[in-house]
C-alpha cells in the first residue's frame, strides 16, 4: 500500500470543494484500482450550495481555481503516510501571512480508510472544509491546544468561536473517567488535561475553523459572532478578525467572492481525470547560439552532465534538442537504463557554439521529441536552456508551447531573457530560474539539482549537500556532514575554470582519498569522486589547492542510506515571484525529513541579484517577525533590501554541535474532538491516537537547495522603507499589581535592525485597543529601548490604580522605526487579576443535576448570549 499512496500525491485543478464525498471516494477506487499514479481533478468549477454531503454550508464559490498544478512535488492536497506511524490527523501546511494560501493539506491513507476517524475529528467532507479554508483562504485554527481556555469577565472561557459555543469542562483520567478540572492558582486558569467537550446541540452555526464536526455547524465565524478575546492563531495571526472577514477581505479568492452571483442549479456535475506517469520524459532544449560560446556553453555542458549523471532518474526518458540558427535532434527519447546510457547521453551534449537564437525552432522541436513515445506531451518535461537573447519572436510562439500541456522549466542565463521564459515556467508549472555565469555561484548546477520533479519518494531522489565556490590561489577547503539519514551513492563534484588542482577528501574516520581515486574530465574541468558503499556518517574534509589564481565550485549530493528512512530534506520559495516594492518579500525554507519538522538548525539564504548584489540572511524559526509557528520547520524571515531586477535564492542549512529535533509536525488543522455533551451527559470519544516523537539520531548534517528566482520592479526610485514588523507574540501576565509584557523585538525594517522605539497602550476593552490603538491608556516606555530584532523583551510596570480581583487588561504594543514609520498593531495580550483562594465568579454547572459525574466549582457552562446570536443565513 505505501507505494500506490506514496505516488498518489494527486492536485485540484481548476476545481473547489464541491462533493468533497465524491473526491474521496475517488481514492478509494484508485487504491483498489492499484494502478493509478496521479489524480487530477479538472473541470471542477463549482458554485456551492450543498458542500458536500452532509453540511449546508453556503459557500458560493466559483471561478476560482487559477493555477495549475502540474506536477506531484507541488501537489496542493498530498495523501501520504504518516510522518510516524501513529500519526494520522489530517492538517494543513500552512505559514504564510494572514489570508495567503497555504503550501499542501496531507491525508494519510489510514484517515482516509478507516472509519473510526470520523468520530475524532468529523466527517471527512467537513474536516475537507476546514483544511481548504486553511489551504485556500489562509485563515487560522480557533481552538487552541496551547491556550485551550482564558479568563473574560470573570469567567472562565474555552478558546473558540464562537463564544455562544456551549459545553462544559471536565479533565479525562488514564482510565477514561471523568474528573474535575483543578484552577492552577498560578494563571487562575484549569490545569494541563481540562478539556471542553462542546454539548452536541448548538444554538450557533459557527465556526468551521473550531469544531467542523460538530453538527450544529455550518459557517464560518463573522465578525458579529466573531470572538476577538479568544487566545488563538486567528485572532494573534490576522488581527483579531473573524474567519469570514479574512476570506472575503484579504484572500486570494476576495475579488470572485465579492462578484458572486447565486449559482445555478443544478451545480455541474464534476469530471474527474485521472493521469498516470508511468516515468519522466524530459527533453533538453540547449542554446547553441553564437552569444554562448567560451566559458557559458561549457558551464552548460557541465550542469547538463550533472543532470544527467546524477539527477536524472532510471527508466527516465531522456531527448536532447539544440537550437541556434536552426534546431537539431541530438538524441530523441532515450530510457535511461544504465551508466552508460548517461555517458553516452553526456558525450552528445553541445560544445560549440555558433549563429543566432531561434528560440521558437527549439521549442518546437524539443516539443515533437516528447511525442515520440506516445503520441503527446501530457505531463512530459521540457528544460530550455537559454542566454535569453532571441533573435527570433519567443513571445509570439511561447503560447502554444504553453498550451502543449508539457512542463517548461527555463533557465536563463542573462538579465536579458525574455519575460516569456517566466511566462512559460509559470503557467505550464515548470521553474524559471535566473542563473549566473559566475562561476563561483555554481548557480546552474544548482538550477539542475532544483528542477528534479519528485515523485514524493525521497528515497531514491539525490540530496544535495553542498554547493559552494571560491576564488583563490592557494587553498579551498571545507566540510560537508554526512548525516544518518543519508549516504549512498555520494559524490563529490569539483569545478575549477582553469588548472587542475590537487584535490583530497577525507573521510571522518580519516581515509584520504586523492586524485588516484577520482576521475577526471579535463575538457570539461571537472574532477569526480564516487564513494563506493555507503559513504561514513560524519564530517568529510575537502582541501583544494592550486598554484594560480582561479574559481572552484564543489557540489556534493548524496542519497538515502536505508530505503526505509527518507532522508532530511529542505525546500525553499520565496512568499511571492514578483514585488514592486509596496510590500516585503518573504523567504522560507523547510527542513523536513518524512513530513516531520526538523528544529534547531542553521538556516542561511542567500539572495543574489542578477546585478551582482548579495544579501545573506539568517532564517529562522522563532514564531516572530515573518515567522508564523516557533518549532515547525519552517525557517522564515523578511527581505527587505528589494534590487531590481532578477535575483536568485538558494539556501544552506547545516546543524553542528546542536542537538537536532523533530517537532510533532501539526500546526493547522481539524482538531480532534475529545466528546461531547448529550442531554448534559459526556459522551467520550476514544483518546487521541499518540503521536510517537522517536527522535532519529542523525548527527550533524549539511544541506543547499535552489529555490526559483524572483523579479522586482520598484515602483519608486527610492528603495522602500519597511517600519518593524507587528509583534504576534506579545503576553501579559499580571502578579498583585505588577504587570509583566514579554515579546520578541522587532526591527528597523520588519524582522532586521533594531527598532527605534515602542508604544505600549492598554485598556479594559479589547475591542477599544483593536480599533482605535492611540485612545488605549499609554505605558511609560521611555525606560524601554528596543533591542534588535529576535532579543526577548521584557517590561513590567505598576499601574497607578490598585487593580480590583476578577479584572482583565488587555495590552497592545506598537514600534516605531528611525523615519518614524509605525507597525501595525501587535497581537492583543491579556492578563486577568484572580486572587489565589478566590471562587472564581461566574463558574457554574447546570449539567449536574443531569449526570452522575461529581462537578465542582471549574466545571463551566458556557452562557448563551442570545443577543449576539444572529444567524448566519
Ligand atoms: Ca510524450
Ligand atoms: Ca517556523
Ligand atoms: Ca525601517
């Protein structure tokens, strides 16, 4: 079975969540079918009136579904395994800002298959619902596992929306029985294990994004039901808005939503089209032109060769295109099925080059090649290679090889290239990837390794350890980490431009291998070492040393050493491919291995424009400034030092002398439902399936990957200033009548520098602080100077006023930059003053004359506030 999920990484094309039933039922067939690689889901476009089977959800959604999803790696719903074998709930990845799309929903298959499911988190239509608001509309869980309850108006509260939500408080023992919650005096707050079981009857609709099990619910929160004091993602990442707010504000569906007409009836009848590929079919298309010729074309030759000996897979098939002034067949398809087929393949690849750029001649024929196995070009790759400078119109013959069907990536050489390689990549799911020819970047053999289009098993994909250049006269050295994780087939690739230099490479337990053990190709300047077996864990030295003055690149990949085990992995993208200044870029990495989070390592971009500038940046993952989840894997930061122009990203990643870790991976999703409340008795539904954290010795690694490039075109002359980042981590804590604010520092600009200064208000009124931030009561900060960007900051103050027992403040901060540019509004913290010994007021349990369970003074009802209540439809 592992296989058939493995590959059934599947994409909604065009398509919306109408009859969510349906899809799934789909997977049930592919599964039983056994043959079917791939599902694409077409011709899906939806307006919504009965979302799925079992809800009445009105969602009218239509015209909605823009871009294509063209290949697995990219998979927007992924069905797969689970990270560890007992964790099977369904999430979403999703980091982005409030209302950006997330990254992929991942169902395992036992989700999918095994019924019991449906009573822990919901059906799978609704829990489908949620995920996509996650995946779609980038809103954010209302529940909370980290703040399940707060303190509001002397009461306490569970975290969720909406608040007329009604159910009562117990804590389950190992035993599965029911017991009290306890008040921890500390934070006046239920002990670890008080949990909320919701009654099962509902006087509210809302909302999908807290209990989409629930029956009664059927909506999204709005903002007059929306609970803006509930400690949760929602409020901290967006605002303080409601879930329906963000979705027809701020996503990317805001503009369909608002033209929305009602629907037909009845909706169309969805198509579903299944595609299998069997194996990659790819044709490189090589620029031959005149304007390569000298060192650019040999850097083709040694990127392709690269590709071809390491990236390209078995059972692929490989054809080889030129073109110039006119275009040529150098190879048509071709299966790869031994080392020899690639050699032979690589002694074909282009070494001179001469003529004009006919760019179009190309196209067409690397497109014919790909029909040569079966007739068309569905699904087939195409690399188009290129100094961008077309003598004849790209433009005028990119939309037909856009409508093939094929997947174009382009590599461009030169800040000339057309918009229409963008164009191309971009609208068939292909890479655009600006390349340098300084040898130094080792950007092209960086831009092969990136293209490599999984088929979701990673096990027998390369990994790219290292990739790093350096010009010098003397020595280049360095150490590459062999981790756990990988080991066979591990090469070592060495570069120079002019010499060929003394290379050794030594293994950790001190084995030196020098040139007697390499090969080397002198045409192509490039000096190989194979590590027979499994190359040993640890750290490989390299020492290169030449006499003359000249450029080295080192490119090292690897590959899993246990077919069971897929190796640590890292993705990088930026958060757009187009900035015109008006907002901040973002940059993210993940560093993962088998979808679980791995934590605690170094993560360092790099962002080199196409004129040359290089901005290095350390990513992280502290859950502040750009970063959503501290500890998920995701390493994030802002770019804020905008050039125009294209520019390239890649990222290192290394983890010495620190312990590693892998976080239990779910940050967004359907929560799981503990039980419910029937006619005031707790129906108990089975304990949460364990998520078993085995941490995975790997020891130390090292990691490089290639995102795609970027472009910007400032609208102004003047390069942007950005204010600091919003702070989303702000909390109060309030002891006698000392208040103590904590949060991380922002910056100068977002999440870099160091901010001029703070502004910090409060009121008893959360709403007050939300609207209008400058009427809040104002907190002496002039003892508080920022520290930089990421410190811990900590102020505490007295108020001037005794504050009474049962009060709740709530807390906002505002920084300043050095041109007085102000961040918005932070996340709004809370405190509440509860006298230790105090009853806490407003608890009450009207259940207990209801059931036999014992109740005390922590077991709560919620109150229905019937005057908030307004239905929805
Ligand atoms: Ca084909
Ligand atoms: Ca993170
Ligand atoms: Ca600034």
């Amino acid at each position: 079975m592992r296989s058939i999920f493995r590959a059934a990484l599947f994409r909604v094309r065009f398509c919306s969540l109408y009859h969510g039933v349906k899809l799934f039922s789909l997977i049930f067939l592919k599964r039983k079918g056994a043959t079917v690689s791939k599902i694409e889901l077409c011709h899906f476009i939806l307006h919504v009136k009965k979302i799925l089977m079992f809800t009445n959800i009105l969602l009218h959604l239509h015209r909605m579904f823009l871009r294509p999803f063209l290949c697995q790696m990219q998979a927007q719903i992924k069905i797969d395994n689970a990270n560890s074998a007992n964790n099977t709930e369904p999430y979403t990845k999703q980091y982005g800002e409030c209302g950006a799309e997330g990254e992929y929903i991942h169902f395992t298959p036992e989700y999918l298959l095994n019924d019991t499911f449906i009573q822990l988190y919901g059906s799978r239509g609704r829990v489908f619902v949620h995920e996509w608001a996650h995946l779609r509309w980038g809103v954010y869980d209302e529940y909370s596992e980290e703040k399940p309850f707060y303190y509001s108006n002397g009461r306490i509260e569970a975290t969720r929306c909406s608040k007329n939500m009604e159910g009562q408080f117990y804590k389950v023992t190992a035993g599965g029985s029911l017991q009290l919650c306890r008040i921890d005096p500390q934070i006046s707050l239920p002990t670890d294990g008080c949990t909320f079981f919701p009654d099962r009857n509902q006087i509210t609709n809302s909302s999908i994004m807290f209990l989409p099990s629930l029956d009664p619910v059927t909506a999204f929160c709005r903002e007059n039901e929306h609970n803006y004091e509930a400690p949760n993602m929602q409020n901290i990442k967006c605002g303080n808005k409601a879930t329906w707010t963000v979705i027809f504000e701020d996503s990317v569906d805001k503009d369909a939503l608002r033209s929305l007409k009602p629907p037909e009836y009845p909706p169309p009848i969805p198509s579903f089209k299944v595609v299998q590929r069997a194996q990659r079919v790819v044709c490189l298309i090589l620029d031959v032109s005149g304007s390569m010729a000298g060192s650019i074309i040999l850097l083709q030759q040694q990127a392709a060769t690269h590709f071809l000996r390491i990236y390209i897979e078995d059972q692929a098939r490989v054809g080889i295109v030129t073109f110039s002034t006119d275009a040529s067949t150098l190879r048509s398809l071709t299966t790869i099925d031994s080392d020899i087929t690639r050699e032979n393949l690589i002694k074909l690849l282009p070494k001179v080059a001469s003529g004009s750029t006919n760019m179009c001649l190309g196209l067409s024929q690397g497109l014919q090649v790909l029909q040569e196995d079966n007739g068309d070009v569905l699904g087939d790759e195409i690399i188009f290679l290129t100094d961008g400078l077309a003598t004849d119109n790209i433009a005028g013959c990119a939309p037909s090889a856009i409508q093939s069907d094929a997947i174009i990536h382009t590599l461009a050489f030169s800040d000339k290239a057309s918009s229409a390689l963008k164009e191309m990549a971009d609208k068939t799911g292909g890479k655009f990837i600006y390349a340098s020819d300084e040898l130094t970047s080792n950007q092209l053999m960086d831009a092969f390794a990136s293209l490599t289009l999984s088929t979701g098993d990673y096990t027998k994909e390369p990994v790219q350890l290292e990739s790093v250049g350096k010009r010098t006269s003397d020595w280049f050295n360095g150490t590459v980490s062999v981790d756990q994780t990988v080991g066979n087939k591990t090469s070592f690739v060495i570069i120079y431009e002019i010499r060929f230099p003394s290379v050794y490479i030594q293994s950790p337990s001190g084995s030196i291998y020098t040139q007697t053990s390499m090969s080397h190709d002198g045409l192509l300047k490039t000096v190989t070492l194979n590590i027979p077996g499994t190359a040993e864990p640890g750290d490989w030295k390299y020492s290169i040393q030449t006499t003359s003055n000249q450029a080295f690149t080192i490119t090292v990949t690897s590959q899993a050493s246990r077919d069971d085990v897929p190796p640590i992995i890292v993705k990088t993208h930026m958060n757009q491919q187009f900035n015109d200044g008006s907002k901040p870029m973002i940059v993210f990495a993940e560093v993962s291995q088998n979808y679980r989070p791995v934590i605690n390592a170094e993560v360092w971009a790099t962002l080199e424009s196409e004129t040359g500038s290089v901005h290095t940046l350390q990513l992280l993952d502290n859950g502040a400034g750009a970063d959503t989840f501290q500890g998920d894997g995701i390493y994030s930061r802002y770019f804020t030092k905008l050039v125009n122009g294209r520019s390239s990203l890649k990222v290192r990643v290394k983890n010495q002398d620190v312990q590693i870790r892998f976080a239990a991976s779910k940050k967004s999703g359907a929560p799981y439902v503990p039980g419910y409340v029937v006619n005031g008795v707790v129906q108990l539904n089975p304990p949460k399936p364990p998520v078993s954290e085995e941490p995975l010795e790997v020891g130390s690694f090292t990691r490089t990957a290639t995102g795609e490039s970027f472009e910007v075109k400032l609208s102004s002359t003047t390069p942007p200033n950005f204010p600091p980042n919003r702070i989303t981590d702000l909390s109060a804590e309030l002891q006698e009548d000392t208040v103590f604010l904590s949060w991380t520092a922002p910056g100068e600009d977002l999440d870099q520098g160091t901010a001029k200064s703070y502004e910090i208000r409060w009121s008893f009124d959360l709403d007050m602080l939300r609207n209008s931030f400058s009427n809040g009561h104002v907190v002496n900060t002039a003892a508080v100077s920022p520290q930089e960007a990421g410190s811990d900051e900590q102020h505490s103050f007295n108020l001037s006023f005794p504050i009474q027992n049962g009060t709740t403040l709530f807390f906002a901060v505002q920084s300043e930059d050095e041109q007085n540019a102000t961040s918005e509004t932070s996340n709004i913290a809370q405190a509440s003053k509860i006298l230790p010994g105090t009853k806490a007021p407003g608890v009450s349990n009207p259940g207990m004359n209801l059931t036999v369970i014992v109740i005390s003074v922590c077991v709560v009802t919620m109150v229905i506030s019937l005057e908030h209540f307004l239905k929805q439809y």
